[in-house]
C-alpha cells in the first residue's frame, strides 16, 4: 500500500470521516451519507466487487496505481456508472472515468496535502506532488489568445457581410483570399490575410467551432506564444501548399486548425500519460476523417489541410 494512500486515509479519519477495510481490499471512508472507496490496483489484474453498501450511498472510487496505467484499464464492468479515478504514480497523472473534466472531487482531495504541518507534508510522495501539479493547472486559465483569434474572424466576416457578401467573388479578393495570379504579381500578403477570411457562413460556424475547441486546449498546454506561433505558421503554410497545388481561390482558417491537430499528435506521443488516456489515437482518427472528407467533398481545399498538418507535426516534433 502507497504511502499517498495511507496519508490520505489517516487525514480524512483526522476530518472526522469513518474508516472501514473490507476483506476484500477495498478501503472506505463515510461521511454524510457519502462514501469515498479506495483501492491499490494492479494492471490487468480483476477489481474485487465493491461492498454492496456502498452502493446504496454517494460512491466514488479512488484507484492508486503504484505500476502505471494503461487505456484498457480504465473500462472496468465493476465500476460501471460510478465516477472513478486511476492515480498512476508512475507518471503522477489522474485520469477520472468516465471522464470529468471539473475534477472537484480530486481537487478536493487533493487539497488535503496543501497543509503547513512540516511533519506530515515532509513525508508526501514526491508522485502525490506530481499529481498536485498535474491537475491545478486549468481552473483560472483564460485562453485570451484564441478569445482574440476568434474575434477577428467574427469581426471580418461581419464587414465582409455587410461590404457585400462573403461568397461574393468580388468581396473575397478586395479582402485579401487566396489568388494565385495576384500572389504571382507581388501580393504575397494574401497568405496571411487569407487565413482569417471564409466563405459562407457554414464555413464560419465550422471553423470557429473547431478553433473554439482546440484552441483553448492547445493554449494552455502549448503557451500563448508557442501557440499563436504554431497557429499562424501552420496557416501561412496551408496557404503556400494551396498556392502550390491548386489554382482555385480559397481562404478560411483550415489550414491553421490542421496545424494544431498536427501539433497535438507529436504533443501526446511525447506525454505518455496523455497517450494512455487515447487522445493521440484519437487525434490520428480525427485527421484521417477530415482528410477523407476533404478527398470527396467538392469545394474543400484539401491542399491546405495538408499544408498546415505537416506543418503543426513538424512543430510538434521539433519543439519540447
């Protein structure tokens, strides 16, 4: 048994919660009508039943893993419909199933090791530190950087609008698309403007979505410079493979939003406890979807998909 765990067992008893063992190694503490059961877990080894009375209260389990996690393990048919939490203390990351992005009840937990008593937090595992860390980092953040980038995107399409049109041919060159023969004549500008310009307002409402979801996780986790850096390279570059590989005239942000997609892949190879949890495979089926859908649906600029992919990974590769 961890040293974290019989910490947090002896703090909470200190806070007036209950303690109680089960022969079947489960550990509980109950308060309140609620009851917080925890395990040492082994990977691919069976969880023993939870005891039937904590089922009948407010359950949620607590899973300290001394030998690392792997993505199957979290699937587990005894734990179905309860909130769990997988601590691997191999990596010091916490991943909650179903997942729970608020993570109160782990903050919560968790804050019972911010204590000023030297002799205990003396003795803290340096992994418990590790998770501390791991799961403080996004309740204040504000991603201002894509607030920004969303913002101008909304602010020309309006102006767009209101000059005339955003499908208007005429409208999208006077505003700086993607056109070939005026890039070729010095108006190489065009590769930035035309990152922030799109056609019809599906195209708009799909794009911003796609920013407004990744940006503010790719923010965060990248940092703003880094970020923005990442966003506007990749653009610039979709922009270039558009050029390169097609004459039509095209705009929008696709090409920065594949670069952040990119970006990601390297990004969660690199963290394993982010691989475990599946976002890189999910990622990777995430491209090749869209890709595919760029291959047989008229009127997308797949050249510009690819552009900023490769870009965004090469980034991701490149930069810790």
């Amino acid at each position: 048994m961890s040293l974290i765990y019989l910490q947090l067992l002896s703090k909470l008893v200190q806070d007036g919660w209950k303690n109680e063992n089960y022969s079947s190694g489960w550990s509980a503490v109950s308060k309140d009508n609620r009851v917080l059961l925890f395990l040492t877990y082994l990977p691919k080894q069976p969880i023993p039943p939870l005891p039937l009375d904590a089922k009948l209260q407010r359950a949620e389990v607590f899973l300290f893993c001394p030998q690392g996690l792997n993505a199957q393990d979290l699937d587990q048919d005894v734990l179905r419909n309860i909130q769990s939490w997988f601590i691997d203390l191999q990596t010091g990351y916490v991943f909650p199933y179903p997942p729970n992005p608020k993570q109160k009840t782990w903050d919560w937990l968790v804050s019972y090791f911010n204590t000023n008593d030297s002799s205990s937090s003396s003795n803290i595992d340096s992994s418990m530190e590790e998770v501390k860390n791991s799961t403080s980092y996004s309740k204040k953040y504000l991603p201002y950087i894509t607030f920004s980038l969303t913002a101008i995107n909304l602010i020309v399409f309006i102006i767009m609008t209101l000059a005339g049109g955003t499908t208007s041919e005429k409208i999208l060159i006077l505003f700086g698309a993607k056109v070939n023969e005026l890039i070729l004549e010095g108006q190489v500008w065009r590769f930035f403007t035309s990152m922030f310009i799109h056609i019809g307002f599906f195209h708009l409402a799909f794009n911003l979505y796609a920013l407004w979801m990744l940006g503010s996780f790719c923010e965060e986790r990248f940092g703003r410079k880094r970020f923005l850096l990442i966003y506007l390279f990749t653009g610039i570059t979709g922009s270039i493979f558009s050029f390169l590989f097609t004459d039509a005239l095209s705009a929008g942000a696709s090409g920065a939003i594949f670069g952040l997609l990119g970006a990601l892949v390297p990004y969660a190879w690199k963290k394993p406890q982010l691989w475990k949890s599946g976002l890189g495979k999910n990622l990777i089926v995430i491209i090749i979807i869209n890709l595919g859908l760029g291959l047989i649906q008229p009127g997308i600029d797949i050249y510009a998909h690819l552009g900023g992919l490769i870009c965004g990974l090469a980034f991701g590769f490149l930069f810790p």
